[in-house]
C-alpha cells in the first residue's frame, strides 16, 4: 500500500473547509504510486484526489502548479488543483505539501488500441503547442546534461559489455547534440508513460502526475512517449501504434527539419536515460519507501532494438 502518510476524517474535513468543493463524504488509500501519498476524496458535491508530497525537491511544487493551471486554462485535459477562496492551491497537511485534485475519469491503458494512441497523440501535440509559450521555467533534469555525470555511479554494476555500450551511447549522443541546432523548446510532462493517462473506453480523460514536468526540448517528450506506447515486448517499434500516436501528434506540431534528423538519435537518448535511472533506484539511490523498483532492463532492451533496427520513417504531418 503506498499510503505513506496516513490521515483521518477530522483532519480532511479541516481541510476541505479552505475549499469550496463540498462537505466530506469518504475518504480512500490509493494503493498505486510509488513516490507520494494519494487520497480519494469524495464530497457530497464531487470526487476529488488529494495527494500529499513525500519526496522530491518542494520548492518547485508551484511550478507544476502553476504548469497545471495554464495548461488546464488552455483546455488540456489536465488535473488543474483546485484553489481555496483565497486562491491559494498548495498548502500544508500533515507536515507535507499538499494538492487537491479534480478525479479525471477512466483508467490506465495498459495495451493501447489504435484509437486510443490517435487521443494520445493529438493531446500531446496540443499540449506541446500550447506549452511553448508557458513562461515558467524548469530545466530538464533527466537530459543530457544529467546523463553525463550520473552514468558513471552505474558502470560498475554492469558488464563489461553494457559498460561499452553506456558509455558509448553517451559519447555519441554528446557529439550528435553538441553539433546539432537548438530544438524546439517548451513545458514537458517529462514521464507520459501509459500509467500517467485515463482512458474512458477509447476517450482520453487525463494527463495526469506531472511531478517530472519541466521545460526543454519538445521532441525529448514525443521520445519518451513513443519509446513506451508504441514498443513491443521485443523492444521494437510497432509500426501500427506508432504511426498512429504520431501521425495524429504531427497534425498539431509538425517537426521541423533539425527535429526529424535528430528523432533516431532522441528514441535512443530516452531510452537509456530510463535504463540509467532504473539502474541508479536499483543499486545507488534506492525509493525511500520499500517498494519493488522498474526493471532496468526493459529500456535496456529498447535501447539495442533502436541500434539495431533504427527508427521508423515519420509520417509527413500537415505541412
């Protein structure tokens, strides 16, 4: 149960009454997550999520706010928090930093159909378009920037051969974009895996846990997200799903010249930066909480399919 933080009735009650959203009906653990203490709230006027914020750096909680609230203001279907009447979001419960939430319906997907990767691609092409113009800032802290350092705290737990490969991969990624122009930047989710939307049959209903959004390159979250969505259990790219996530994603944004030559390059960098992360919680910098870590060797796996078999051509998009 990753309820880490517990809390009773009179305490959400007390709570609740900063906010216009009704009087306390019930009040649900949720088992999932693996990171923060997640609550479902229901009023008698709604249904609600509140989360309370176990780790991370707190001091960039009213980024995501504020991320939230723009995006949510743009008709994205994002979780905008709810505000008390004094227009306040992020306050305090239980000694923790804490959100309340509107509950977004639908449920994870954990084999997407076609249609639902067309929502997921127009959702994200609609978000990047409107993220540009965001004016908060938060550099990407899981970029190239990161992987440069961090990566030698795990060559010591691999073989020679995952070693060679590593280091390799980071040499030629430090090349390929130190050479390359700037790309596209704006607001990111930063982790759009399947686990982070609901789906209401084939209707997107969320974007949710934006707790690794930050602001860089655009096409570094279209990576993430076709590395997950659109990858067999093989490692390789489904051409059915991809095409579809993207070809509606293209619709919205197309991808200029200096993107489409670095896409290959971007699917490989993405996948090892989760191969690296997972690496780090297994063997350097274990969850605070006693919960069984991702298994490395999934983007391990992505990553020697995108060597070897490359990526796939881009659909054209509107030009």
């Amino acid at each position: 149960m990753a309820v880490f933080t517990p809390l009773s009735d009179p305490q959400v009650v007390e709570f609740l009454s900063r906010f216009d959203a009704g009087s306390l009906v019930s009040l649900e653990g949720v088992p999932a997550g693996t990171e923060n203490t997640t609550f479902f709230v229901t009023t008698d006027r709604r249904e609600l999520v509140l989360t309370l914020f176990e780790q991370g750096e707190h001091e960039e909680l009213p980024f995501f706010v504020d991320l939230l609230d723009y995006l949510d203001e743009h008709r994205l279907p994002v979780p905008g928090p709810l505000h008390d009447r004094d227009g306040v979001a992020l306050h305090t419960l239980a000694d923790k930093p804490a959100l309340l939430f509107p509950k977004l319906p639908g449920k994870h997907p954990m084999q997407p159909n076609l249609a639902q990767c067309r929502e997921l691609g127009d959702a994200l092409g609609r978000m990047h378009v409107v993220s540009r113009h965001f004016s908060g800032q938060r550099p990407n802290p899981r970029d190239l920037n990161w992987l440069l350092p961090m990566h030698h705290r795990v060559l010591v737990y691999l073989s020679p051969q995952d070693q060679a490969l590593m280091e390799d991969e980071v040499e030629t990624y430090q090349g390929f974009f130190g050479a390359a122009p700037e790309l596209p930047q704006g607001a990111l989710h930063g982790d759009l895996f399947r686990d982070n939307t609901l789906f209401d049959g084939d209707r997107l209903g969320g974007l949710i846990d934006f707790y690794n959004g930050c602001t860089g390159d655009l096409l570094f979250d279209l990576a993430i997200v076709i590395n997950d969505w659109a990858t067999d259990p093989n490692g390789r790219l489904d051409a059915a799903r991809h095409d579809a996530l993207l070809g509606a994603y293209l619709e919205r944004r197309p991808l200029n010249a200096a993107e489409r030559d670095a896409w290959p390059m971007m699917l490989r960098m993405t996948a090892l930066r989760y191969w690296l992360s997972r690496l780090l919680v297994v063997y350097v910098d274990p969850q605070a909480h006693d919960l069984t870590p991702h298994d490395p060797d999934q983007f391990r796996t992505i990553l020697k399919a995108r060597l070897e078999h490359g990526a796939l051509p881009l659909p054209e998009g509107k030009a």
